[in-house]
C-alpha cells in the first residue's frame, strides 16, 4: 500500500491531471464506485449466509423501525442510526434505554453504506451486519431487550408471524433470524453520489473544485485508509502518528496503537459529530486533526478547505423508504419495562 | 342528545335491522363518514387560519419527524406519535427528554384522525393541532426546547431556508409556522375504515357481526359520547356515573367530576394502552370499564365483545408516507443538549 501510494503521490504531483487520467490516479488508489449495475451491486451487497430477497429486506424494514424491538418499547435501530439524517443520531455518544449514554462515549456510526465496511463496530469485533444487529438490540445502554423477550414480542403479532413464514423455509421466529432480516434491510442501504458517476467515467460528475480536492485527498495520503466501495471500512491503527487531540474523551486513550474502524468517507458532510468518541463537530477540524493524526501532516486551511470540497461529492443519493406500518401489538405481547 | 339517544335505542331495539335501515340509525345517532370526496374531505380538515398547501404538508411532514426539533436531537413528534404504531407510542405514559415520563402519567394520544378532535390535549386546553404542535416541543419533560433554540436550529439548514421561502409569502421562520406547519401535516392523518365505507352506503363492507356490534355500540349509549367524524373528540365529564377503577394512577382521581377529551376509537385496537392515564391494555377490559364508568351499565362478556368486534371495523387505511431524507445541519446548527 504504501509504495502504491508513493508512486501516486508522485504522478499526481508532476502534472496537471485530465479527467480521465484523475479517474485513473484514483482508481490505482484504490477508490472503486457503488456498482450502476444492479445485478453486480447485488452480488457485491448480498450475504452468501443470508441471501437478500425482497421479502426479507421488507421483513428486515419493518423491524429496523420496530420501536418493540427495545425493552422500553421505544428505541429502534432507526433511533440511533436514523436513515432521515445520515443514518446517524446527530448526538456526541449513543443515548439508549434510560437515557444511557454509551459507557464508552462511543458515536454511532453511519448505517448508510455499512455494508461496505469490512468490520462491523469501531473495534471491528463483528463480521457482518447480521451478526451486529444482534449487539444493540441487547446492549444494556441502547435497546436492552432479551433474546427471549425479543422473539416473544415479535411472535405475539399474527401478522409479523406470518410474514416470517414466508420469508423462512421453517415459520420459526428466532432472535438470529430478527437480526438476520435487519441485516438484509441494511445491506440495501447505499448511496451512490457524484462520486461514483466520476469513477465510473462522467467527466463532469463533479465540479474542477471537487476534482482538485480529490487531487489532494490522494496525494495527502488520506486514501490510504479511505479507500475501496466504502472509501473506509478496514482496521487501522489509531492514532498512528501523533496523538488524538481529544483522546480525554471517551475510551481510547491516545496512549498506545489501538486498532479502529475507518469510518466511511460516503455522506461525511451529514453525519457529525466526527471521530469514534463524536468530539469534533467541524468538518474541517476533522480534516485537520486526521492530517495529524494519522498523517503527521499539517494540512494547510487551503488543503482542509480542498479536501472537504471534495468530500462533498460523496453526499449520495438514498434509497427510497416507505415509512412501514408495523403489526399491531395483542393481549400477549410483552409488555414495555422503561424503569 | 340524551332524547335523542332514547329514542335510537328504541329504535334500535324493536326490530331486527337491515343493512340500510342500520346506517340510518347510525347516522342518526351522529356518526359521520370520513369523506370520500377529495374537495369535501379538503374542506373539513382544512384551517382557515393555516390553510393546507401540498408544500406546506410536506414542509410540515419533515418537521414532524425531525429529532432536532427537541433538545437533545433524539426526539421527534414521531417519537411519542408513531405513525408505524398506529400514531402512539405504546407506553403508558409519555416518555421524553432525559426519559423524564408525563409528569401527570397521561398517555399520548394518536395522531391519526386528531383532526377531527374539538378540542387538543387530554384537558382540551388547546384549539387545534397547530396550536398543540407549540406545546410537547417546548414541554421539559417532552422535546424540551425552547422557542428561540427551535427557530436557529431550523434556520441554520439552508434546505429548511429554502423550503421556508417556497411555502410562506415572508420567508422569516417562526416557531409558530415551524408549529404551523407540523399541524398542517397532521392535518392529512385520516385513516378511512371499513366503517366508512359502511356508513357511506356499501352494506358489505361490514360482516354481520360487526354490524350486530355497532347496533350493541348504539343501543348501550357508546355513541353519545363517540359519535361524530371522529368518533369521540368532544369534552365529556370523567367519570360521570361511577368512580374510574385506575383513579389511583396520574392525576385525574375520579373525586369529582374531570372534564376530559373523548379519544378517538378509530383505529383503536392499535392504540393500546388506553385512557388518558394508559392504566388498561386489554380492549375489553376498556369496554368493560367505559360501561361502568361513563353508562352505568354492566356490560356482559358478550356484549363487550360484540362491541369489540365492531371497533375491529374502524381500522383504517394509513396514508402512505415516505421517510423524509432532511435538511443537514451547519456548523452553526446549535448543538443538542442531552443533559
């Protein structure tokens, strides 16, 4: 990667760059578009172990808006990842069942283009989007509801246990198969932007500011993390150079090399707060402190101003969402705790 | 109305009754259609003061779900109003900033059909839901926010700027077009029924049982109170005949006479739980109880059913609504407060 990037860095600098040769210089970086074809983006998006079909991405809708998902009847996934703002809460740490802040004042990620990342979680301790829809649904300080009381709410209403049936073989609601459906749901959530058009040949998908930003993005080095479909997603060492500015909030402490998710770069101008712990709320700061901390490089106000330019060209456009009306509760679903 | 009541149940009561000759008597008794008729349908739940627009209904839409509206960016009208969940939360009583519940223990009402509410609010302090929409946002234990942080955050977001200018002749945003604006969108909540159709002369769009229902909901006086468009919606003493069995729970104590706002019973088997205190979950049980408490009648189980089976007909058609993708905040936006 890092030769890769060098010889970048080089032909980048030496000459004023066409278009097409941009396009070039940055797919050899390793940026890659959101698939135009959908038979390709499926494949790309789609779980070997939980195959998307239409029924189960509707299943999988409804109950990623299931505020009965949560011991306290309501918190959804939608709650702290709303697909209205970024797929983000707009808040410094997660805030769930009693108004609990995340003990590790951990933000929460982007669900727009998740399915992108190659971990799930800022420590990447899960691998996939099915397997992560089953942390927060149980995490004591977001929705807080048992595995148990999970499937017995969703199998208390006729018309969620009908539609399970005709998702899965067997009828069988399971708590693996509720997190298994949400995760479809959120496989489809991706959002193609200028961006993509750029790669994808369109000269003119973005603006001469846009593609000097993208310039610099490359030579600075920062698609040496931000890179591939999520232009983010793998795990880096953090802080790599110089220590986190704010590394007195929140759990990493700045003192050591701790392995964290790049976030995605897809949207960034709508999901602040920034950074695993949300501390920075400007964009431009983000930038900065990035160049630091990862770079050992002191951007200039003219390259932050550049590479954010560009970043805006990775605003995209979001899959269109029928607000679902969900199955009616009966006399035997469990009832909402909110103590 | 009670003269004319006495004379309904006679009526109603002396001969087995057609089709026909039972929407009669319905309609006799006070219940009204939701009109079928785009411009009638307009003309009733138009605001003459804040007259409906598809600009303003979208503008307001957006508002509606937007978390920024509250202090803490995690509170919409949508939150304690869920229209997944047939308008309401499904909690007993309202839970809002810093999970501070209702201080008077009252149960959100849904926001389906309130338009065809007399009054606002369990208490009917309020005229209309553009007046309404000013309150749970400013209320401490609800969105929490005050006036002036609603009207920055929104005036922060060039989008909302925009869409400002296109629907009011002054671009200036207020709170009271911010508030203006979401009682536009509820306005459009109305959810026509089976019912309806009923009422509207189609003799098969109720089963035989739920018409034996409605004549057992006319005969014993639920309409005197549920009657009209709305089918509830006036101010009525609360208890009027016998002491109300959950007086032990929030702030009406059955002591004396309370005036309290009828709810709807439309859609009513989605909007557990019920009364203005959500102490009852079980619809019959809150069949069982209205009887005792407001009619001095004890129902039997079969006439509770009965009843029950004919509320099964006012569930209605929800409008289809696509989740707003909103305006992004700036980094002048003032920043949630969650304390």
């Amino acid at each position: 990667m890092k030769t890769t990037l060098t010889l970048t860095i080089l032909a980048a600098s030496a000459i004023t760059l066409s278009a097409d040769t941009l396009i070039q210089v940055a797919t050899n970086a390793g940026l890659k578009a959101i698939p135009t074809d959908h038979a390709a983006l499926m494949k790309l998006i789609d779980n070997p172990k939980n195959h998307l079909t239409p029924e189960k991405i509707e299943l999988g809708k409804k109950l990623y808006f299931d505020t009965r998902l949560s011991k306290s009847n309501l918190i959804s996934c939608n709650t702290c990842h709303n697909l209205a703002i970024g797929g983000v809460d707009g808040v410094s740490a997660a805030i769930g069942h009693h108004w609990t802040a995340n003990p590790h004042h951990l933000n929460s990620p982007t669900v727009y283009n998740a399915v992108f990342m190659s971990k799930q979680f800022w420590d990447g301790r899960s691998p996939d989007l099915e397997d992560q829809a089953q942390g927060p649904m149980q995490a004591a300080p977001e929705m807080a509801i048992t595995q148990k009381m999970a499937v017995e709410r969703i199998s208390s209403m006729p018309a969620y246990v009908a539609e399970f049936k005709k998702v899965y073989k067997d009828g069988n609601i399971t708590f693996k198969k509720i997190a298994d459906s949400i995760g479809a749901f959120e496989r489809t959530l991706v959002t193609p932007s200028p961006f993509d058009k750029f790669l994808n040949g369109d000269e003119k998908a973005l603006t001469d500011a846009q593609k000097k930003g993208l310039k610099v993005f490359i030579d600075k080095g920062c698609v040496s993390c931000h890179t591939g479909v999520g232009i983010g997603g793998s795990m880096q060492p953090f802080p790599a150079v110089k220590p986190y500015k704010y590394a007195n909030i929140g759990d990493f402490k700045g003192d050591k090399n701790s392995m964290v998710k790049v976030p995605t770069l897809r949207n960034i101008t709508q999901t602040a707060p920034y950074f695993h712990n949300g501390a920075v709320w400007s964009l431009s700061e983000a930038i900065k402190i990035m160049g630091e901390t990862q770079l050992g490089q002191d951007l200039t106000n003219e390259e932050v101003k550049s590479i954010k330019t560009f970043l805006t060209s990775l605003t995209g456009k979001k899959p269109t969402i029928n607000y679902p009306i969900l199955p009616t509760v009966t006399e035997t679903t469990p009832k909402p705790v909110t103590k």
